[in-house]
C-alpha cells in the first residue's frame, strides 16, 4: 500500500517517527528538523480524516523510565507544529485506553518506546560472554513480539515514516509490521522521499558518478568504501582517514589521527581503485595545526611529510583544486563526511570548497546526495543547503541503504 492511496478517513494509524530530537538543559529542543521532517506524513493523515497514534523512540534510556529523555517534555512542540492538541500516553504499553477513544483528526503521543527493552528487543544487564546470554536473547524476542503486537493493537494501519532507524530491525520500526497485512502499511512520505535519494544514486546512475568520503577514520566507512568502488567513476577520500593513506606508503604524518592497524586496509582500497579503473583522489597537501584548536598556529605542509608537532587538520589548497577538478562535471554526487575539523572555522575551508563544488555541479544537472550528521551541518554552515538536491535524514540508514543493504524498516513493509 502507498500513503497516497489509503484512505485515512474513519481509521486509527499508528505512525514511526523519528524525534529523537536534542534537547538542551531545560528540556528544550534545540533543532526541530526531525519534526518538521515527519509533518507531510502525519498532517496529511488528518486531513484525510484519521486519528493518529504518534510513537518514536529518544536517546539511549536502556529499557528504563527516564524522565530526561520523555517524549512528554515535546508534546507541545508537536502539536504547535500540528496545529491541533495532542494528548499524551504516559507509558507507551498501556495506551489501549486513549487509542480505543481516539476520534478522527485527534492525536495521542506515545512515551518514549526505549522505556521498554523489547523496542530494541536486546536483554538487559546480562553480559553477551554469559552462558545465559542466549537463553536471555530467545525470551528477549519472544517479548518483542508481544510489545509489538500490543502497539498494532492501537490501530487499523501502520506507517513507517522514520528512516533514521530503519536500519534497526526493532519492534516499532519493523516487528510490528508482521501485525498487519498489506493493504494496511505502509512507508511514510519521508521514507519514499529517502529511499528514492537513495535508488537515484544507487539505479539511475548518471555517469560520472562521483562519491566524497571524508571524517576521521577509515575504519568506521570502510564498507561503503569497498561497497563504492564497485559503483562509482572517481572517490574522493579526505579528512582524518588521508593520513592512513599516507602512513601506509610511509609518510611522514606528525601528530596526525591515524589508524595503525588500517595501513593494510588503506593500500587494499588503492590496489582494488585501481582494478576497478576508480580513479582515487587524496590529497598532496595540508593545512596543519600545531594544536587541535581553533586558534592554533598554522601551516600549509605536504600531507606525507608533516614535522612531529604538528597535525593535519584541513586540505591544503593545492589539494582543494584537485578536490574542485575532480567534483567539475560529476552527474551523480554523494558526499559524507567532512574534509577537515569543519567545526573550527580557521580548519573549514577543504569542507567548504568541496560544498561550493558539489553545488556548482548541482547547477549544471548533477544530483547530489549530502547525507550523514557532519556532512549536512557543513552545507548549513556553508549556505548551501539549498543549492544541494537532497540532504538525508538518515546517518547509518543511508549509508547501509547505500552499500545496498534492505533496510529492514523497508523490507517490514515491502516485504
Ligand atoms: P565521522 O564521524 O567519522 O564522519 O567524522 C567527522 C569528524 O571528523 C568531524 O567532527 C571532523 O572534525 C573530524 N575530522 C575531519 N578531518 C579531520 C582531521 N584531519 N583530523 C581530525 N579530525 C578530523
């Protein structure tokens, strides 16, 4: 079933969202973007005539009530954004009550779903090296089930409109789909807006496709690293992983972040960029620092041949035209991760120009993906957010959708 095509009018949906938003100290939320983000899906369900059960999880409370993480303290933020009152379920398991009362264009909050430990369906407070562990796992999922089962009880459909977890296989954001057939679920707006991103880049290829892969490590983007030299035409890796690079063929790198124990991974993503004629940028040089500060004393250095002292915390400006070059053109675009610490302002200008880049080749006809939580605050900080095609949600859900993995929050509902 498509949301376009169901009709709301007279029915209970019950719908996953996704505000874990921050809050600051007083409970405030500091960055609504995930509200505004799931308001297509849920204002477009009322103005069909349903009633609406929202449920979504925030933070990491561990299976255990936390009031600082309760989804009560943005009940208001939610209905301000809604334009009608929303009533709240203070525990999320016994809401059969005021989902049976619910009349149509009424909406009622659910508590936070990780005050329960069957959301996430993992036993608590038993070690995995525990002999009772998978004992524990086995009545772990059979409760899941059951916790599952009591939140489809609310409602005549479910939407799955939360695509920041649904690389997560837990009860609200698949488990609860087995309680529903298939004319009664479905993806949210949100969702087919990602999962569309994610089949333009991924099946309608537009050549040259080109991938930007920055951050810190290697280690935690080797996947899709791998996973992009089968697709791509040019990869350009930059930021904290460059200096694995150049440690691995034996530079000099200074204090530079490193992972010793990737040199081996660094030379096998250049021996495999070269099967697969990908051609791999990395940048020659560097703006280096003398301390990982803001203020600290700079100079511009070949990123293999940085003095002990100093670290490279920026591409340097012959590396910055290499990166500008090899973006010129592209017609598919995905960028993840920085090029430098983008956070300090005297360290951004690698990050900025490669933004500039991708939204100079937007503008003559490229798409481009922008996606994971550092990549989209550079686009904020530079202005470009709307010079870019489309800027995901989603941080480990892209980039497994992107490797090419079905997210099991889609295969819930598509089967
Ligand atoms: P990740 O979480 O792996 O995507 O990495 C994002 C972080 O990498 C950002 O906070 C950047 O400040 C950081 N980063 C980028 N380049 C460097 C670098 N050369 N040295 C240290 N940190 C970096």
């Amino acid at each position: 079933m498509t949301i376009n095509d169901y009709k709301f009018a007279g029915k209970k949906a019950i719908v996953r969202v996704d505000f874990n938003v921050p809050l600051n100290e007083n409970g405030e939320i500091t960055d609504d973007t995930r509200i505004r983000g799931a308001l297509p899906t849920l204002k477009h369900i009322l103005a069909d005539g349903g009633a609406l059960i929202i449920m979504s999880h925030m933070g990491k409370p561990k299976g255990k009530v936390n009031e600082k993480l309760s989804l009560g303290q943005i009940k208001d933020a939610v209905a301000a954004a809604l334009g009608v009152p929303v009533a709240f379920a203070p525990d999320c398991a016994k809401a059969q009550e005021a989902a049976a009362n619910l009349k149509a264009g009424e909406v009622l909050l659910l508590e936070n779903l990780r005050f329960y430990a069957e959301e996430e369906g993992k036993p608590v407070g038993i070690d995995k090296e525990d002999p009772a562990y998978e004992e524990a796992k086995k009545e772990m999922k059979g409760k899941q089930k059951e916790f599952a089962k009591t939140l489809a009880g609310y409602a005549d459909c479910y939407v799955m409109d939360a695509f920041g977890t649904a690389h997560r296989k837990h009860a609200s954001t698949a488990v609860i789909a087995d309680y529903f057939d298939a004319d009664n679920k479905m993806l949210g707006f949100l969702m087919e807006k990602e999962v569309q991103a994610v089949d333009n880049v991924l099946s309608n290829i537009k050549r040259p496709f080109v991938a930007i892969m920055g951050g810190s490590k290697v280690s935690s983007k080797i996947g899709i690293i791998e996973n992009l030299l089968g697709k791509v035409d040019k990869l350009i890796l930059c930021g904290g992983m460059t200096y694995t690079f150049k440690k691995a063929h034996g530079g000099e790198i200074g204090d530079s972040i490193v992972e010793m124990d990737k040199l081996d991974v660094a030379l096998g993503v250049e021996e495999q960029a070269k099967k697969n004629g990908v051609e791999l940028v990395i940048g020659v040089d560097s703006v280096c620092g003398d301390k990982f500060s803001n203020d600290a004393n700079q100079k511009i250095c070949p990123s293999d041949a940085i003095e002990a002292g100093w670290e490279g915390m920026d591409a340097g400006p012959e590396t910055r035209k290499l990166f500008v070059e090899a973006i010129k053109g592209a017609k598919t675009i995905l960028w993840n991760g920085p090029a430098g610490v983008f956070e300090f302002d005297n360290f951004c200008d690698g990050s900025r120009a490669i933004g500039e880049a991708v939204a100079e080749a937007t503008k003559e006809g490229a798409f481009s993906l922008i996606g994971g939580g550092d990549s989209v605050a550079c686009v904020n900080k530079f202005g470009l957010a709307d010079q870019v095609s489309y800027i995901s949600t989603g941080g480990g859900a892209l980039l497994e959708a992107i490797e090419g993995k079905v997210l099991p929050g889609v295969a819930a509902i598509k089967g």
